[in-house]
C-alpha cells in the first residue's frame, strides 16, 4: 500500500461502521489525508443525522492521530482540479463536483484514494484503492 493515503466520505464511513479492510489500508499506511471536502461532506451528514454530537467526536478522535492531516485546497490542489473537469468534459463523463475536488487531493498530493465509488474510474491519472471491487489498483488510466 502506498505509504499516503486518502479517504474518501465513503470509506470514512465505512471506517466507523468496522470495515476490516478500511482498517488494515489505514494500519498500513504512514499518512492519512483527509480533504478539506470530505470534512464538508461528513459535518453536512452529521448534521442531518441523529448523531451529530457522537460523530463529530469520532471525527475529532480520528483527526488527532500524529498520522492523519487535514489537505486543504490549495493551488495546486485547484490547478489539477481544473484539469480533471476540463478531462472529464471532453471524454463525456461527469461525476459529481465534490469528488472532482476530491480526486484533485488525492492527485495533487500524490496519494492513493481510497473509495467504494466506481465513477473516480472516470478520472484518468488517479491512483485508488476500489474497496468496490477488493481489488487494489494503482491505476493510470
């Protein structure tokens, strides 16, 4: 496994719902990002949910290990974003706008997303881990 990782809201999710192997990629892995987006779309869950108080304590929990860093938007995190959007747009794909921001983290930042969404396939470039099909893939598409 890639010594950087990152999460995607999905496998966040299914972290806490005890996915064995959401946890055995995350033991294995010297670094764990969380994008700024994927923290958007958790706090967003959270406040719909019934257990908005819990969960923002497990979040909190989990950002505190010396492993995992929240990744912000940055430059070059909004270049590759443009990138992937100005691709997606002339192959004729679309998938939705928050995991364009999250797959140009994972490029950006030069780690292996981890994810149970088929449509990142789309994305040409991003590494993942496709827990959808327990496969592992460092692909290039």
């Amino acid at each position: 496994m890639n010594s950087r990782i990152i999460l995607d809201t999905n496998a966040y999710s299914e972290l806490f719902r005890g996915d064995q192997e959401v946890l055995d990629v995350l033991a294995s892995a010297k670094e764990v990002l969380l994008p700024v987006t994927v923290m958007g779309e958790l706090l967003a869950g959270f406040k719909m949910g019934t257990r908005e108080r819990k969960n923002r304590q497990e979040l909190k929990r989990f950002l505190s290990k010396p492993t995992v860093t929240v990744h912000p938007v940055t430059e070059e995190v909004a270049d590759v974003y443009a990138d992937i959007v100005s691709n997606l747009r002339a192959s004729g794909r679309k998938i939705p706008t928050n995991d364009i921001w999250i797959a140009a983290h994972a490029m950006a930042s030069g780690a292996v997303l981890i994810t149970y969404d088929a449509h990142f396939k789309a994305v040409a470039g991003l590494r993942r881990w496709d827990l959808l099909s327990n496969i592992a893939i460092s692909q290039y598409s």
